[in-house]
C-alpha cells in the first residue's frame, strides 16, 4: 500500500468533501489515505515545508508555494457573489472601519488577501480564525473578517456586517467568484500518481454530492455552533461545496489567475505566480 497524507482543515464543508474517503466508501485501489486536520493558517505554513502530498490552501497561500505544489482541479471553495466579511459590534461606515485593527485568521489566507486589495492600509492582527467572533462579541476585537459558519450567525451574537469581499468582487470583476480555498497536489510525486490521487479526491466530492444527507451527517460534527441548525449547516456547506467544486470551470480558473495577478499589483504578492492545474 502507498500512503497518502491528505491535509484539511476541521470545517464542516472540508469534512463534507472529504467524507467519502474518510469513511471507506469508495475504492482507492492501494493507495491508503491518511487525514490530518489543522486549521487553515498551519496548513498555508505547513505547505512551504510540502509537509503533505495534498493540502487544502487559500489560493493566496498557493501563490508562495507554487514550485512544490499544483491545484487540483476539484476541491475549491470559491464565494459565488458572498464570501469573507468583516463584522463589528458597532456598525461602522467603511470609512469608519479603515481606522479600526481587523482581526484576520491569517496573513496568508485568501480573505487577508481581499481585505487588503479592498482597503490597502487596514490595520491587522492575527487571531486563530474560530476565535475571532468570540472575540468581536466581547469586545476584545474591534472587528474581525469571518471565514468560517459564523458568515450565517453572527447577527446572533449581535454583530453587524460592515463589508462582504465576495460581493465586492463581484463588483469589482464584472462576477466573477472570489477564489477562497484550494486543493493542493505535491509536484514531486509525479504525473501519474498525481492523476490517481486526483481522481480519487475528485470521486470522494462526487460521492458526498451524492449522498448529501449522509455526509451532512458526519460533516454535522465539524460545525461550529450549528449542530442542532442542521439548516444552517446545510447551507453554509452548499455555499463551499456544489458543482463549482467539481470543476473550477474556465471562469473559476480565470478567476483564480486574476486574484493572484491584483495581489502582485498591488505589492502583497512579492512574485508573478505560475498557476497550473492538473487535469
């Protein structure tokens, strides 16, 4: 048996994707796969390292490890006119907001990325990406940019919604979906081992896709604050795991080019990426 360590965060919608092959419910030949669940931020760091043979990766992350791994062409998470938004418990202006400190789950996520490409000079601090709504409810943060269930519930904590990324870039891209989380595959397992794991990841989406209630099921576990909304749980999962997930599609890719592209434009990037997919 060859193993294969596959890499991704603790979220319902990566557990959704994910299900199939966690649970043995579809065939790998020899091939084994082990998962390993971490939050995003550690997977970006752990990616320049090639820690793992597949890892999910914000796409802005991709962009400095772009020699070790290449994009699987299944597996991303892309905002469809939503997606990262910055919430506060005072309903600031955007003007406002610019003189506040935004708490961001990472430097290298693709939601720092759009938060900076929208307002240059914000102010930022890292926080672990499920401690920042605590954190903006009880006032230890100003404000915070939400990437995970919190984007469905954080008028219950009595917050309000200051700016939604996805829906700015729409704007800004005539609609193009805002590229959040990627699958990544290490370039040095080779061409062929590559396509077999590809195919395998791709089936496992397939799969859960296939059998939504079962794999909302076990995805239920993973989902903060939701497990008895299983409505919210199931929409949060349909926003980030759907047919887009199958296949990026040509206007995904694109999409996916033209973030990486405004972020050297704008100075966050320090290199041209070369973005390839598997196929």
């Amino acid at each position: 048996m060859t193993k294969i360590i596959v890499a991704h965060s603790p979220d319902s919608d990566d557990a959704f994707m994910h299900y199939a092959l966690a649970e043995h419910k579809i065939d790998t030949g020899d091939l084994e796969f082990d998962h390993v669940l971490v939050d995003i931020q550690t997977l970006n760091e752990r990616a320049s390292e090639g820690a793992y043979e597949v890892t999910a990766i914000s796409t802005h992350a991709f962009s400095y490890v772009s020699d070790k791994y290449a994009l699987l062409p299944h597996g991303a998470s892309m905002g469809e006119g939503y997606g990262p938004m910055v919430v506060a418990r005072t309903p600031f202006s955007e003007a406002e907001l610019s003189r506040q400190v935004v708490a961001v789950p990472g430097y290298m996520t693709s939601a720092y990325l759009a938060l900076k490409l929208w307002a240059p000079d914000i102010e930022t601090v890292v926080m672990p990406f499920n401690e920042i709504l605590p954190a903006v409810a009880n006032g230890t943060a100003e404000a915070g940019l939400l990437i995970h269930e919190g984007q469905l519930t954080f008028s219950d904590f009595g917050l309000h919604e200051i700016v939604n990324l996805g829906v700015w870039w729409a704007d800004q891209t005539g609609g193009l979906p805002l590229p959040l989380g990627s699958n990544a595959i290490r370039r040095d397992l080779g061409p062929e081992m590559m396509a077999r794991v590809s195919h395998i990841l791709r089936d496992s989406i397939a799969y859960a896709l296939d059998h939504r209630e079962e794999a909302l099921d076990y995805a239920l576990q993973f989902a903060r604050d939701m497990e008895e909304r299983r409505h919210l749980a199931d929409r949060f999962v349909g926003m980030y795991v759907n047919q887009r997930t199958l296949d990026y599609g040509e206007d995904g890719r694109r999409a996916v080019r033209l973030f990486l592209e405004r972020g050297v434009e704008a100075g966050i990037i320090p290199a041209t990426v070369h973005v390839d997919f598997i196929d």
